[in-house]
C-alpha cells in the first residue's frame, strides 16, 4: 500500500494520531493510497512551523524569493508525466484532456508569480513638500489555504505561488479525495524552499480545515470550495477579523444569439460546460440560453457532439471524459438526472442515468446529459450539480435571456455566442459574473484577475493584482523631512 505522509516543518509525518483515510480511484473503485488524518493538534504544529518561519522568509528579497518559485517550476516541468498519472488516477479526470494540460498549467503558475516578486512595489504619495509619505506592501503573514479535489495540483499553485512570492508563509489542506497530486507539489517544493515555509497537511474537512479555519495565528483565509463551506470559513475569519478570499461555486449562463447556431459554438459550449472534466468545475455553464428560433436545431447537433465524446479509464490516452470523484457526489449527480426525468415538461435529449453494467458500471462514469425545456425556476437550473447535467433553456428576448441569466445567487462566469459583437458586449456587460467569455469557453490564464461576484466569492486570483489585494498588505510611512535644526 502507497502510505504517504505529510509535510510540517520540512519533515515528514503521519497524524498526531496516528490515524489515516484511504484515497480511491474513481475510475475504478480501487483504494490506491493512505493519507494522514490531520486534526487540530497537527494543524498546531503547522501554524508554529509556519510562524516561526515567517521572520526569516519575509526577510528573503521578493526577487529571490522569485528564482525559488521559478527553480521549483523548473522542477514542476520535469515531473509533469508523474503528476499527470497521479492526478488522474486519484480524481478521475482524463489524462489527457484534463490531468496532464492541469500538470502543464501548475508549473506555469509558478513561472508566473515567480517573475512577479519585483512588482511589490509601493507607492510615494506628494502631500507637502515638507513630509515624505509612501507606503509598503507588506506579507500578511501565516496564510491558511483550503483547497477542492476537482483541480487539486492547479488550485494549491494559485495559492501557494503568490502568497509565497508575497512573503507569507503558508498552511494548506489538501482535499480528501485528490491529495495525493499535491503532496507531489510539495515535495517538489520542499526540495528548493526552506523549512516551515510550505506546510501541508492531508485531513477532512470538518476536522482539519475548520481548525485551519478557527486558528488565532492564520491571519489570511484563502478557500477555493462550495459557497456553503465559504460561508462557515467567512464566519469563522469573523471571530479574529482575519481578510477572507473565497472561491466558491456557480451556475453560469451559456447565452446564444440565434446568428450563433453554428458548429464551432456547438464546440464551444461543450468546452464551456467543462463535459470533459464531467463539469466538474465552478466554471462550467450550465444553464444553456438557446434562442427560440435555432433551439432544436442547435440541441440536436450538440446531443451529437457530446455522445461522440468517449468516456472510460482516466488513465487511458484515448478517453475524453473520465469519471466522478467519489459516490457521495456520484449519488448526487444520479439524484439531479431522476429528478429532471421525473418531470412531466422535461424533454431529455441524450444521457440520463450512469449504465448498471458494462465498463463503465466499473467506475463512477455519467454520461453527458441535457434536458430541453427547462424552466430557470427548476432546481435542476438553480443548483450547482458539478456534474455533466446541462439544462437548455428557450429565450426570445435581450432583456428577458439577460434577466434569467442575472437570476440566480450566483456570479461566477458567463458565456455570450454572436457573430454581432455590439450585441454580445451589451449582454456581457449586462450579465453579473466575474469572468465574461464571447465566443470561447476556455480556462483561465495567468495575468487575468479571476473570481466571482454574488455567492460565488470574494476576492481574485491568476492575476498580479490578485497577489497585491489578497497576499499583502499596505502601511503607509509619513516622514516629517523638516524637523527643527539640533539646539
Ligand atoms: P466539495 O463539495 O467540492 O468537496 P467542499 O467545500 O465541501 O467542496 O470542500 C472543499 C474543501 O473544503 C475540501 O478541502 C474540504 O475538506 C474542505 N472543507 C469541507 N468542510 C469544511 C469545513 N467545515 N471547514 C473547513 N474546510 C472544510
């Protein structure tokens, strides 16, 4: 058995307890490793290793502590066909769709925040000619991070990468289901940062990250997670006044103008509802705006496109689609499709429920499914099912397609499909979401700021002005530069 440990103060450890929880394989419903089950005492540990580090690692130059991100991106690059394994074999995400491009994506990240450490940059403010007032971005200090399973290795990189750049120091706790791809990340990163630096700890949620949650000495909140948990991390930062970045969940709109029925945008909104990470993702446009007037015409055509996808082992080169991270939200995703089938004005168009036998019964695979005539009223249209359950909704009217869409608690991403660019810059200006795509429904890039308004969080990352607002923070110096000559 693959036991793994975790890494505290440089060293490698198990639980304070002794205690540990088994990883699985989704694709195959195979136990394929341990982890620690960190609780409080172990999240202790990591904070005084983290705190303790921070004098020092504050005090390294933002440069250098920029060539350390940049060797260990290097370092990232040469393992990409290990973390590409791993990462699908523990999330169920195709390697080679998803698994190796996210391996690819991480070591960008590092490339990335690793060139930035020169732009901590403050400002000198003109009050008078006789007074010298600036201001510094300063660490925060011990950073806790919280991070999913659905893009484990990519989502601790955006936090690891800019608030280590920043000068902070850090505790992270790794998802239950995928830890394995970042416990990969830190040993890489282990081998080029000192100890006490980096800390990372494997344990639940309840246990391990409400304690990283409630901790005195974590002064900054960074959560990537369901708005439910973002809530209960909000409050628990209450408490100490603790700054919170959250990155929580999303129902976007996909909006097509009737000029769009074309097959590029069919591809488009496949890729925007993410159906090759089983929609997995805060991203994934899920509620489908179809114009009335290319409605059938454009479903047939995408039902096509998505049975075409091939679905099957994560690990196989040739699969498209792979499977659901575990049977919790395997059974979740089940629970959306009965209830979409059950009702009476639903017209499903392709999927439905997961095969009971075969390959695929071996794992926990759902076939893409769509459901035609939805009402934006429907659960099945207001929840976030992160699974590849995609309702279509008819629409005839600008002001009435951009209302449904901004109707929702809602605000992550949105996507607008015309050949009319007037037209989609209206509604893209229009739609309330942090992230507005036209005619693409692509992953984020590093340099644009990314993240949600409404429920979908506060705060933004992948961007240099995502390090600044969320790792740092800014004290101001005013100097008197006339005081009294000596008597
Ligand atoms: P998902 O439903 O996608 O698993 P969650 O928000 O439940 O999303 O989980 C995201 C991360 O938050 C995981 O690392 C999980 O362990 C952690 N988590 C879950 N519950 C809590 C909690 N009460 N306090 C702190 N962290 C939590």
């Amino acid at each position: 058995m693959n036991n793994q440990k975790m890494l505290i103060a440089g060293r490698w450890t198990e639980a304070a307890s002794g205690e540990s929880i088994e990883v699985e394989n989704p694709g195959r419903k195979t136990v394929v490793a341990t982890i620690p089950r960190a609780q409080s005492e172990d999240v202790n540990n990591a904070v005084k290793a983290a705190g303790s580090a921070f004098d020092q690692w504050r005090k390294v130059s933002a440069r250098d502590r920029g060539k350390m991100l940049l060797e260990i991106a290097v370092k990232l690059e040469a393992v990409t066909e290990q973390m590409a394994e791993t990462i699908a074999t523990e999330t169920g995400n195709a390697i080679r769709t998803q698994a190796r491009p996210e391996a690819a994506a991480s070591a960008d990240i590092f490339r990335f925040f690793g060139g930035l450490g020169g732009e901590l940059k403050g400002e000198e403010i003109p009050l008078n000619n006789n007074m010298l007032s600036y201001s510094r971005r300063e660490p925060i200090g011990v950073v806790g991070a919280i991070i999913p399973w659905n893009a484990p290795v990519l989502l601790a990189a955006l936090k690891i990468a800019p608030a280590l750049c920043a000068g902070n120091t850090m505790v992270l706790k790794a998802a239950e289901d995928a830890p394995l791809g970042v416990l990969l990340l830190a040993k890489v990163c282990d081998e080029v940062l000192p100890a006490g630096v980096l800390n990372v700890l494997t344990g639940l949620g309840e246990e391990c990250g409400a304690a990283i949650a409630e901790h005195p000495e974590i002064r900054k909140l960074s959560f990537t997670g369901s708005t439910q948990v973002g809530k209960s991390i909000m409050r628990a930062a209450s408490d100490r006044i603790a700054p919170v970045s959250l990155e929580l969940g999303g129902k976007s709109p996909s909006i097509v103008f009737p000029d769009a029925n074309e097959d590029w945008v069919v591809d488009g909104i496949v890729s925007a509802m993410r159906f090759t990470r089983q929609s997995q993702s805060c991203t994934a446009g899920s509620r489908l705006f179809l114009h009335e007037n290319i409605f059938d015409e454009f479903l047939e055509k995408l039902a096509a496109k998505t049975a075409s996808l091939k679905m099957g082992d994560p690990l196989d080169e040739a699969t498209d689609m792979g499977a659901i991270i575990n049977k919790k939200q395997f059974t979740k995703v089940c629970g959306y499709i009965e209830d979409g089938l059950a009702l009476p004005d639903a017209k499903l168009v392709t999927g439905g429920m997961p095969d009971t036998e075969g390959p695929l019964s071996e794992g926990y695979f759902s076939h893409p499914t769509i459901f035609a005539e939805a009402s934006n009223e429907w659960r099945l249209a207001r929840e976030e099912i992160f699974g590849p359950v995609l309702v279509a909704i008819r629409w005839k009217d600008e002001a009435e397609v951009i209302r449904m869409a901004n109707d929702s608690h809602y605000g992550l991403a949105a996507f607008v499909w015309s050949r009319d660019i007037g037209q989609a810059l209206r509604t893209a200006h229009e739609v309330e979401a942090g992230w507005v795509q036209v005619n693409q429904g692509i992953g984020q890039i590093p340099g644009q700021s990314y993240g949600g308004v409404k429920q979908s969080g506060v705060g933004r990352e992948y961007s240099l002005e995502s390090m600044l607002e969320s790792f740092t923070q800014k004290k101001s110096v005013t100097v008197n530069l006339n005081i009294p000559a000596p008597d």
